[in-house]
C-alpha cells in the first residue's frame, strides 16, 4: 500500500476551505510557523494548522462564566419588573397603539370640515372659531381617553388664560 503524499496548505487554500477571508486565516496562524516557505507562501499541514487553532481556543473559565449567567439572570429579573410596575413597555405594543391613535385622530379631524360646514354658514368669524375650538377639543378629548393612551383631559391655553 503506497503512502499517501500530505496535502500543503497556503493562506488562500486554507481561506477557501475554512470559507473565511485570507487575511483573517493569516491571522489565525499567527505565530505558527509555517513548515515549508517558497518566496512570500508558506505552506503548512492541516494537523499543525489545527493542533494551532485548537490550542488557541479560550478554556472558559467557570467562576466568569457563572458570574456572566448571574448577572443575565439579574437584567432579566429587572426588565421583568419594570415591566410589571409599568416602567417599561413592549416597544411593538406602544407603536401598535400610537398608529391607532392617529389613525383615528386623522379620520376624525377629517369629518369635521363635512360635520360643521352646514353650521358654519353665516356665522361670524369669531363664532366660527369659537366652534372649530370646541369640536377639535371634543375630538381630542375623545382621542385621549383611548385605551392604553394616557388618560388626561385636553385644556386649551384659551381657557386658562380666561379663568
């Protein structure tokens, strides 16, 4: 049985058959010495290139790694109250939510120019704008009590300034 001949491996072989980058291979091997050198290639074998990659390998050290679990069992514990006193919310939810808000203000702010045109003739400037005040903070005062929107009632700057 004839001795099989083994395989040398340049940086850019190795690149292709790892498939990573050629200068990240280089890497990789730094400070193992290439067994054969022919101008700028070095050629190495397959079982020192992994005897290298093998001992390169961090030994996970298990007081770090116990510490590490503990600290992402704390974050969690504390993301989970937040979330129970309400400190902290699903983003998704809270975007679900404003997109229905708007939705709705956008389609009720539409309605309004159909829904008090009729009123509006012959009125005068002042009771016109008196009316357009009142029905947008209707809609607004409507808007505000949505579910899961802050609860608070719309003032308007005008009333305050008038008490």
């Amino acid at each position: 049985m004839a001795r099989q001949k083994r395989k040398e491996w340049t940086v850019n072989s190795l690149a292709v058959e790892f498939k990573r980058d050629s200068r990240t291979v280089a890497e990789m091997l730094d400070g193992l010495e290439p067994h054969r050198k022919d101008g700028k290639s070095g050629f190495y074998w397959m079982r020192d290139v992994f005897d290298h990659l093998v001992s390169q390998g961090e030994a996970l050290d298990p007081t770090q790694e116990s510490a590490k679990l503990n600290q992402a069992r704390r974050l969690k514990v504390e993301i989970e109250t937040q979330v129970l006193n309400g400190t902290l919310c699903d983003t998704d939810a809270v975007v679900k939510l404003w997109s229905n808000v708007v939705t709705n203000a956008r389609a009720k702010l539409l309605t309004l120019p159909h829904k008090l045109s009729h009123q509006m003739v012959g009125m005068e400037f002042q009771e016109i704008s008196d009316l357009l005040t009142e029905e947008i903070h209707e809609v607004l005062n409507e808007l505000s009590s949505t579910e899961g929107a802050p609860e608070h009632e719309f003032v308007s700057s005008d009333s305050d300034s008038s008490e």
